[in-house]
C-alpha cells in the first residue's frame, strides 16, 4: 500500500493582484492558520462605500479547523479586518507587542476587546500553533514591530515575508534577521511569498534614518511655525520629528484621531520616546511663539476629511494655516490620491504658507524592498518554490522574472489570484482548484449587504440623475385618478424644464392611456411600459439616461 504524500495548501483570501486586505490561509493536516487580515479602502467605482473587506466564506465553513490570526505588523491593510473576521471565527490573534496594541484600540472602538485572544510575540520565537510551529522573524518595514513568518511543517519550511525592507541603520538600531533567513535558507526552504510592492523600482530602498537628517535642515532654517504631515502609523518617522524638535527646543503638538491613537499607544509601550513636557495640548499652541512649535498631522494622502485638508480650506477648529507656515508633507501619495494631495498643496500655498513635499527633498522613502533587496532574500532563502505576493498583477508578474533570473525554476513560481489553491508536497508544487474569494463591501454599519447591482445603480445615479413617475389608478375602475407627477434629481431642474417635463407627461398619460385600452391591470407591466416610453423619450431630447422609477399609487 502507497503511503499518501503529506501535502500544505497555500489559499490567498486577499492581496494578490490587488494591494490591500492581505491575508493568506495556509492548511496543513487538521489546522488552518491565516496571516494577516486586512481591508482595503474603495476605489472611486465603489461610491458610498467605506471599506472592502476580504470574502472568509471559505473559512467558515471550515470553522473548526481554523487555529489562529499571525500577524506580520500593524498597517489597516494587515488588521484592519479583523472586528468584522473574529465575530465570525473566534480564533486567538498572535503579534507583538505594538502591532497588537494597535490591534487593541481598534477593537476598543468596536467595542468587542473583552471576547478576543490577543497572545503577544516576540522576533526569534517559536509558537505551536494547531499542527504548525511558527517562528516569527524580525525585519525592517514603515511601522515598527514588523516581523515575518516561517511556518515550519513536516512537508518543508514556509517562509512569508510580510512587507519588508533591508534598512541598514534603521530608527530603533535593530536590523532585519539577515542571519536567520540566510540559516533557513541553509536548512532548506520548501516556499517563499514575498512582497512585490516595489518590484518595479532598480536598486535598494534608502534608509529611513537618511529622513531624520532631511528633517534637521529643514528645522533649521525654519522660521516660523511646522506643521509636518505623515502616516499615522509611521512610528519611526515620528520619532524622527520628535527627535528634530528636541534638538532646536521646539513644543510638539497632535492633531488628528488616528495620530493621537497611535502616538498614546506607542508611547506607552515604549516605541516613541520624548522628554516631559515636549508634548502639549493642540488648545495650548497660540500660547508659544510660532517658531517654537511643531504640529504633526494626518492627511498626508489629502483625504478630505482628515486634519491637514480642513487646515488647508479653513475647516480645523483649532488650526489655521497663516502666511509663513511651513508644511512638510513626509510621504508619497497612493497611487489614485494624486488629485488629492495636488489640491490640498495648492490650499496650502495660497493661504501663503511654504510647502515641502517629495518632489522638492527627501521627506519620505518607502517601507518595501527595491529589486536589489528582493534578490538578496532570494538569494538567501533559495526557495524551491515561489509566490510573489502584495502586489498588483504587474508587480507580481515581473517579481517572478526576477525569481526566475535567480535560478527559482518557471514551473516553480506561481503568479496566483485570490481563491486559488496551491498544493505543495515535499517535491511537487500544482494548482489544486479554486475557493470563493472576493471583496465584502463595508457601508456604515452593512457588511455585505452593498453588492454590483447596488453599485451600479448609484453609479447610474451619479452620472445620469433619477426620475420618479407617480401615478394615482382607481381601485374599482383601473382609470388614472391623479397624476403622472415627475420629479426630478439630478438630471434636470424643473422649473427650469418646463416644457421637457410637461412633453414627458403627456408621453405617460399617452403610455397609461393604452394600458387602459388593452386591459392591462398588472401593475409591474404598467411601470415596465411607463418607464420604456419615457427612457426613449427623454434620451431622444437629451442623450441622457436617467434612473426612472415609476410609483403607482391605488385607491
């Protein structure tokens, strides 16, 4: 008798071909574990909705084998999931110290932090894990506390970067674990998935200490008040305005919930250190000169409601930008933000302040590896098998010519989407089928409820505007008794259509006058017939299709 092959499936939920709501599912006997589980935020097809979550059907019908959430670092597009997953799978979530203090304030604001298991890790552990033994991996990325994941099974070592970096002099002194991947790599590595965010771009990434320096020039030459824009999240690189601050006896000063949330926990878990008293109250700033105070603010990527937009419009309670401000706007837009943050620097420098932004210094580097960096771990790791992950198709598919070129076999690398189940033994590697994966769509309090029909019709509401037909029809008789009343939105004002809506309505008493003639009673036939006349009417004199609801009203 054959004994049957021991096999692990790799299931990407999230991020693959897309960049956003991470998370992978790995199987292996009896357990499944998930690594990350993040959102993602709408693009603009998704009118009105909130956040895009990843689709766990899979994984609740498969409830009782899940063990556990490993988490590779704090960025929404790794937790930010996570109220709207453990409801449903009520596993244990395992992360350090800072990504699960960031994890914490998230679930206070769901109100749902006395039901979960948040189990603390730290870089060079090893944790058993349902039939897994998963090692977590220090490593450099925009957020501290980062780690990878190696998952280390009697198939082979699974190793999945997280997103990464190799900063040689990073903010906190300590270097990503070059020795550990290089020892792993030594032993024998089955699979390596890797982060493909920069694939596109030659070279190395800069360190984020080179930002620090930046930083102090521009202090420096500072006369009058800064206010510097970034990442929430981007603990290091407050610190490194902090750090800026201190040096030329400056008063710092918080504006935005998402940076007073991650600053009072990083804080408090030791992650940003500042001396008594640097840090006052965003009331207090108008009590000190203005070349003795720092703001740091959200709204780096220009979402409209975040601190540095109502600043740059005249909206912030508490801010307001005069000539001489200097703005130091330390990221690079999300690709699709580019408007945005276009229009908030024009507020900016028409309000007379001094704006500084990539273009114009080094106030940003990235958290992802360039090319060289992902050679490096390729090199190190020398996995039998590939997945390039976190990235769109065309960072996936060029992080696999790279793979190739480093001598990973073409029939080794897989170029997946989500649902799509890899299968790995000890010597092979094959596609094994497809689960349902997709995006849940998050509206204020829905999940899920918003799907492509709605989509498409407040797309169609968008552009082309709604017109409501309403109509009185006798119960006894079936004759019109009132009506047809139009009413207009956003397709034509009214008062200004006169003549438009009366011709309309003499096209829909014409459309009921032949329903009575036929005999026709269903009221469904009515509508379909009312509102066929009037979208051919109204595009012949407009070129416009407008949403059309008919109402009929009995009495």
């Amino acid at each position: 008798m054959t004994k049957v092959k021991e096999k692990i499936k790799m299931i990407p939920l999230g991020g693959l071909q897309e960049i956003g709501k991470n998370m992978m599912a790995v199987e292996y006997k009896e357990s499944i574990i998930l690594i990350d589980c993040g959102l993602m935020f709408p693009d603009e097809e998704m009118l009105g909705i909130d956040l895009v979550i990843p689709d766990i059907t899979y994984l609740q019908k498969n409830k009782e084998r899940v063990k556990a959430i490993v988490l590779t670092h704090g960025h929404e597009d790794h937790i930010g999931a996570l109220p709207y997953v453990l409801p449903q799978l009520n596993v244990p979530v395992y992360g350090t110290r800072l990504t699960l203090g960031m994890v914490e304030k998230k679930l206070k604001e769901f109100t749902m932090l006395t039901n979960v298991d948040l189990r603390v890790v730290k870089a060079k552990e090893t944790h058993k894990i349902g039939d897994f033994d998963v090692e977590f991996i220090k490593t450099n990325h925009s957020i501290a506390d980062s780690v990878a994941i190696a998952i280390h099974t009697s198939v082979g070592t699974i190793i999945h970067t997280g997103d990464f970096k190799i900063d040689y002099h990073p903010i906190d002194g300590e270097i990503m674990d070059l020795h550990r991947f290089a020892e792993l790599g030594k032993s024998g590595v089955l699979l390596l998935l890797s982060d493909s965010t920069n694939v596109e771009r030659p070279g190395y990434t800069m360190s984020e200490s080179t930002v620090g320096s930046t930083f102090i020039d521009i202090f420096r030459s500072a006369k009058q008040r800064i206010i510097v824009a970034t990442f929430a999240s981007h603990v290091h690189r407050i610190q490194q305005v902090i750090n800026a601050a201190v040096m030329f006896d400056k008063k710092v000063a918080i504006s935005g919930r998402s940076m007073v949330n991650v600053i009072g926990v990083a804080s408090e878990l030791g992650y940003i250190n500042m001396p008594e008293g640097l840090l006052i109250d965003i009331d207090q700033v108008d009590k000190y000169p203005p070349n003795r105070i720092v703001i740091i603010t959200t709204g780096s990527q220009g979402e409209p409601m975040s601190a540095l937009a109502r600043m740059s419009t005249s909206d912030h309670k508490k801010i307001f930008i005069v000539p001489g401000d200097m703005v130091i706007i330390s990221s690079t837009p999300i690709p699709g933000n580019e408007k945005l943050v276009t229009r908030v620097i024009n507020q900016l420098f028409k309000k007379g302040a001094e704006v500084i932004y990539e273009s114009l210094a080094d106030i940003h580097v990235s958290g992802h590896a360039c090319q060289e960096e992902l050679k490096l771990l390729l090199a190190l790791v020398k996995p039998k098998f590939f997945i390039p992950v976190h990235g769109e198709y065309r960072h996936l598919k060029q992080h696999a010519q790279i793979a190739e070129q480093m001598g990973i076999k073409k029939e080794n690398i897989f170029v997946a989407d989500n649902g799509v189940v890899m299968e790995f033994t000890k010597d092979t590697g094959r596609i094994a089928g497809t689960v349902m994966a997709g995006k849940v769509l998050v509206d204020g309090l829905g999940v899920g409820d918003v799907g492509n029909i709605v989509l498409r019709d407040r797309k169609h509401l968008s552009q082309d505007g709604l017109i409501v037909v309403v109509v009185t029809i006798s119960k006894e008789t079936g004759l019109v008794v009132a009506g047809p009343d139009i009413i207009s939105r956003g397709f034509v004002y009214v008062r200004e259509s006169e003549d438009l809506m009366e011709q309309s309505r003499l096209i829909i008493r014409d459309t009921l006058c032949k329903c009575e003639e036929k005999q026709i009673t269903e009221w469904g036939t009515i509508k379909s017939q009312v509102k066929d006349s009037l979208k051919e009417f109204l595009y012949g004199k407009t070129k416009r299709n407008p949403m059309i609801l008919p109402i009929i009203m009995e009495i």
